[in-house]
C-alpha cells in the first residue's frame, strides 16, 4: 500500500486502500488537481492496461497534457484479471491502471482480495452517477443485434424468440459464449432481472403463454436459440463480416459490439441496428477504471483515472460507441452505430448481481454445451 504524497495535501494522505474512494467524496472541497499532476511527475512511468488498442494513444496524449511518462497496453479483459494478480502476487506491479470490462470478476476476485482499488475522484462524483461509483465505472458497452441493409430494408427480425424458429436456423451470429464471459453475463442477467420480459417476448412471439421445463424463461430461450444452430465466432469481426459483407443474398441475423459499426465506412459493410427488436436491441456491460493496489506511481494513476472520466480523455473510445458515465459529455455525431438514441432499448448491466453473474458463469457455459447444435 503506498500513501500519497504530495505538496500540499490532495486527498488527506489517502491511502490506496479498497475503501479510499468512500472518504474521497466527503473531502472533495481538498481535492486539488494541480498538487495531484505535479506529485504524479515525480513518480515512475505509468502503464495502463485496456482491451482496446486505443489506449495506446490515450496513454499518449494523457502523457503530453501532464508532462510525464505512460503507455498503453491493449491486453484483453481475461488477460488483465490473470496479470494482475500475478503480479501482485510476485510483487512486481507492471499495470498500474486496468480498464477492464469484466466487471463480474472485478467485484468477485479483484476487490475482495485486495489487488486492486477504486478511487472515484472527489470533484466527479456530481457528474457520475452514484450506482457507478464503487467500483468506478468509466463507460457504459454495448453489443446489438444487426441486420444486412443491403439486403433488407428494415430488421427482419421482430422477437429475441424470433431466433429459435427454422427460418433463423444456421442464420444467426453471436460470439461463443464459451469463449468471452460477458455472453454468459447476460444470460445471468436476464434471469436475474428481466425473466419475465423473456416470458411475455415468447407470448407476443407465438400467442400463447410459455411452458418449459426449465425453471426459467431465460434457460428456455437460450437453450431454443443454441438448439436452432447459431453461428458462433471467435471475435466482432467476424460477426460483422457474416452480417454486413456487400454482395450477400442471405446474410446473418447478429449480434455484436456497437464498435463494429465502424466497419460500414472502413470496410463497406452494409448494416444496421435492429431497432425494432423486442425486448431488447442490445444489452450493456460496464468498464472499470481500477488501480493496482502495489502500484509504485499511485498518483500518478488516479490523475489517469480523472483525465480518463473527461470529454478530452475518453474521446478516442466515445467513437466506438462507448457511452461516458460523465453524465456532462455528450457523444460525437459521428459515432457510426447511433446506439445513444436507442439507449433506453438496451437490457442495461446491474452489478449489484455481478458476484452472481461471476458464480453462474460454468454453468451457464455448461448449459450452453449441452445445448448447442451446430
């Protein structure tokens, strides 16, 4: 643990410890961002870890602004939680930032086992929401369903349900939920908070109420949709590609990352959101902003923390359709999904049940190997 030092007195002499960002709200009338930059200068360079490749020049524009030393590493959300630890175990911190998305193990595995912090910055916590407080959430994800526009003119889907009929079969593309656990997430969360928006779907869907076996309207839909033969990828390009690539006569139905829109103007891929989809377009999932608890440049991360919750900051990200918790910055025009004006259409992530999701994350995955066809 490292208490920080500066000229004057930040933050009290906080300490980096699981509870730091609780106090920091109550003395935001001593917070002082010039003291912070000036005691951050003095300290090691600093290394932050995303699963984006924009942190690179994130990293390098935050190191211009202040006049110090930091890199970006792209390392994905899977791979932070594995290094992290290691190195805190090892006692040789190399990440002192982790943006990391896997919000679930954060809560499960990080916090309580003190590998790493949350600090909210006292002078944000007016502008940031209080639910994404602790842990401190710096932008809000999305992953939507998409059609091909060059082949139709508006979704040709109506119903999540819709999925599980013959005319989708070997037609619908997703990620493997084996692979990346923000899939099972939101099974787990459709269960935990939306199961009877599953349920009343499939009445809407097929005029009658639903009767299953299962003890869920979630494990019946997702079952029915594994049994109806989805394609499963390895990553959002290649979800793009199966909906959006030109010159198709039968697309695929999919479901990816408000990122991947990008590909209509670098790629030539026509598609769009189905914003017509029922319950839900999409569903959300959340980026943390956490400190590594040995880290040797501990103000140096929380001046990270704090440019990264700034318009100026987080821009490079705000293009690829990630919505800031910053409730005073607005997105660009530009951003190519348009996912801000469907926002209210969103299943959006509720951590207070991410323990849960953590926990259910085997069988959910075994729950989808027992049902998926191919």
């Amino acid at each position: 643990m490292h208490t920080i030092m500066t000229p004057r007195a930040v933050t009290m002499a906080l300490t980096l410890t699981a509870s730091a960002c609780l106090p920091c709200v109550a003395l935001a009338e001593t917070f002082d961002l010039e003291a912070l930059t000036e005691a951050a200068r003095a300290e090691p360079p600093l290394t932050v870890y995303d699963s984006t490749g924009k942190i690179v020049s994130m990293a390098e524009n935050f190191a211009a602004k202040y006049g110090l030393e930091a890199i970006g590493q792209k390392v994905s959300a899977t791979a932070q939680l594995e290094m992290v630890i290691r190195e805190y175990q090892a006692d040789n911190v190399q990440g002192d930032v982790l943006m990391i998305t896997d919000a679930p193990a954060a809560l499960s595995q990080l916090l309580p086992e003190g590998f790493v912090v949350s600090w909210l910055p006292p002078d944000m916590a007016d502008v940031i929401p209080t639910t994404y407080h602790d842990p401190l959430t710096v932008t809000t994800n999305a992953n939507v369903f998409a059609y091909n526009t060059e082949v139709h003119d508006s979704c040709p889907v109506d119903n999540i349900w819709a999925l599980t009929d013959p005319e989708w079969s070997k037609r619908f593309a997703m990620i493997d939920p084996l692979s990346k656990s923000s899939y099972t997430d939101w099974f787990s969360q459709m269960e935990s908070h939306h199961d009877d928006a599953v349920r009343k779907a499939y009445e809407a869907h097929y005029g009658k109420p639903l009767e299953t076996e299962f003890d869920s309207a979630t494990k019946a839909w997702v079952a029915a949709m594994a049994e109806n033969a989805p394609l499963v990828t390895e990553g959002d390009d290649n979800t793009s590609a199966a909906v959006g690539a030109p010159g198709q006569t039968e697309p695929f139905f999919g479901l990816m990352s408000s990122a991947k829109f990008r590909d209509v103007a670098d790629k030539g891929h026509a598609m769009a959101i189905c914003d017509t989809l029922t319950p839900w377009v999409g569903w959300t999932y959340s980026k943390l902003a956490l400190i590594a608890a040995g880290t040797d440049s501990p103000n140096a991360a929380r001046l990270f923390v704090h440019y990264v919750l700034t318009e100026e900051g987080i821009a490079p990200q705000m293009v690829d359709g990630k919505v800031p918790t910053n409730t005073t910055i607005a997105m660009p025009d530009d951003e190519p999904s348009g996912i801000v004006a469907l926002w209210d259409n969103l299943l959006a992530y509720n951590s207070t049940t991410g323990i849960e999701d953590w926990d259910s994350r085997q069988d959910w995955q075994d729950f989808w190997r027992i049902h998926y066809s191919r």
